[in-house]
C-alpha cells in the first residue's frame, strides 16, 4: 500500500491526483516548486520502477514542467530526484529564474521555506492546473 | 548538427557512446558522477526534447544509475536536469554516500572539483562499462 512520508505530507499541499503521481505544490513561495510523487509503493530510485511506471512519471514530469515553463515564463525549468533526506521517491519540478533566490545554484536545503500566501496561492494553482489540464495527454483529478 | 559545450567537454570525459547520448564522467572523483548529453541539436529542457527522444534518455538514465549503484554500493542515486550554468540539456546521475562531502546536501556548486587519478578513473571506468554492457538493454559504444 501506498503510503505518503509525513515529511512530504507536511511541507507540500496535494494540488491533483495524476494516474501514477500526487501532484504536490512545496509550501514555499521562494520558488514555483512542484514535486510529483509515484504511488508506488516502496519506490525509492526512478531505475527500480517499472519500464511503464518510469515511462508514465516521465509524461507526468513533462506535461507538469512544459505547463510551469508557460504560466510562469521561467529562464529554466530544473527536474530531479535527491532522495537523500526523504527516501520515497519524489521528482522535484522546479521553475528557475535569473533574480530568484539561489540562481544559478540549486534550491535544495538552502535557508527556510517561507509558506505560499494564501491568495497567491489559489491563483498560481488554478493558472498551473488549466494549462496542465489543456494539455489532454494525462488524465488530472484536481484535489 | 549537435556541438558539446565547451563547459561540458572541459569539466567532463567521453566514456561511451549511447544511441541517443554521450556518456562522461565528470572529471571530479570527489563523486562517482556521471552525466548524460542527448546528441541533439539545441536541445536544453527534457520537456521539449520528442516523445522517443524523451523515453531513450530516461532508458538511458536507468541503465546508467542501475549500473552506477551496482558498482559503486551506493546509498542514493541522484538523477536531475538543471543547467542554470550550461543551458545545453544534460543529465546528471551520482552515486551518494552517507559519507560524501555535501550529503545529505545536493553536489552542484560546491568547492572545487578534483580531477581523477588516472589508475583509479581507468579501475572506476572500466567497471561501470562492463555493468552496462551486461544489461543488453541499449548499444553502448566505448569511447
């Protein structure tokens, strides 16, 4: 059974299910930071998954990187699974610009998150989730 | 007609040939890392890259990492496209030790890279290639 980790669970909100992933936004306003995670139970690394498992988190990565790239008109879309904190397998989707915090470094364990503010929020979900859904080459159920 | 980075080929091997990309080892054996560069003309996101060219990369990336953790016992396998520096699209796959530099951190970025010494980089080199080769599940081609 797929269990979600609890420090997934508390520093990222469940934005969409997709038909492999939870699509979740970090609660982190720094960055437009998606991660997506498999549910797949025990799933550590992308090479243990099954060929249609891994081929499927890649469509998700892709129709969820090509939808940040448009809504946020990002310099760099950054995508990658660490893994070294939290062992369940989640893929970071990240819109990267030139001003932003720790360009060109990566994003990962530097300073605190600051949580989304709630308005800005909603309306950086619901802009992601229209473009994600115009796309029709996944199945989303918006949470 | 696909050009390498002059960043790319300075900080990096050529190790093998892979149907769709090169296979280097970054020339820094403070980590087994190795990074894949898609032989495709402009290409910088692996959203934009075509379908197939999309799915040979993560096979590609999956018989690498695989490999990778074989031979090299690691704890984690970190996978990911940035290129916030070098925006040419290339893929990073390392192998992570509880004891590395930076762990649990990510790698990019930090102090200055050591070259490989040339008995350990042939010993290291070697061993990847013949794990791969065993898969049978792409056509490597050693450099």
């Amino acid at each position: 059974m797929f269990i979600l980790d609890h420090r997934i669970e508390r520093d990222s909100i469940l934005i969409a299910e997709l038909p492999l992933s939870q699509l979740r936004l970090q609660n982190d306003q720094r960055y437009p930071w998606l991660v997506l995670v498999p549910k797949v139970e025990g799933a550590k690394e992308v090479h243990e998954l099954k060929v249609d498992e891994a081929q499927q988190l890649l469509k998700e990565s892709n129709v969820v990187a090509n939808a940040l790239a448009i809504v946020t008109g990002c310099k760099k879309v950054n995508v990658a699974n660490l893994g070294n904190v939290v062992e369940q397998l989640h893929w970071h989707v990240v819109a990267r610009f030139e001003n932003d915090l720790t360009w060109p470094g990566p994003i990962w364990g530097i300073g605190e998150a600051e949580c989304w503010e709630q308005k800005k929020r909603l309306t950086f979900v619901e802009s992601l989730l229209k473009e994600i859904q115009s796309n029709q080459e996944i199945k989303v159920f918006p949470a």
